[in-house]
C-alpha cells in the first residue's frame, strides 16, 4: 500500500510512502503526517494493519488554515 506524505509546501507535491518503509522508519519515530489526499479508507487500512501486529495507532487531523480544506492527518504508532 502506497500513501502520501504531508507537503512541505503548499505547492510541492506529496511524496509517496510504502507501508514497509513506515514499519522500518518506526524505530526512528512514532509520528507520521500524511496529506489529506490520501482517503480515509487507506488510512483505517493502515490502522488497522498495525493495531493487527499489537501497536497502538492515533490519527487526528491538524488544520493550518482556515480553510476547511486545509488539514493534514497525523498518525502516532507506539508498541
């Protein structure tokens, strides 16, 4: 499963992630920010494949406009 990553600018566009690298990336961190152009379904997937191999997940969403379009989506993975 592929998602993207938050933008680092309003103009970039988001990079793609493999669900391998996160596993691999958590014994670095624990805090992952994706774009809001991932669907919710790829997020509850990803959810759920890590509370499946006994990790707690959080994800919530973080406004950094006005805007109602303007959110990314932070998710916290911890064993």
């Amino acid at each position: 499963m592929k998602l993207k990553l938050a933008r680092t600018s309003i103009t970039a566009k988001p990079k793609l992630i493999e669900l391998d690298k996160i596993e691999e990336d958590l014994e670095k961190k624990s805090i992952f920010y994706f774009d809001k152009e991932n669907s919710h379904k790829e997020l509850k997937a990803l959810i759920e494949h890590f509370e499946s191999k006994e990790y707690s997940v959080y994800m919530r969403e973080v406004k950094y406009g006005l805007n109602d379009d303007e959110f990314i989506y932070e998710i916290h993975i911890v064993k």
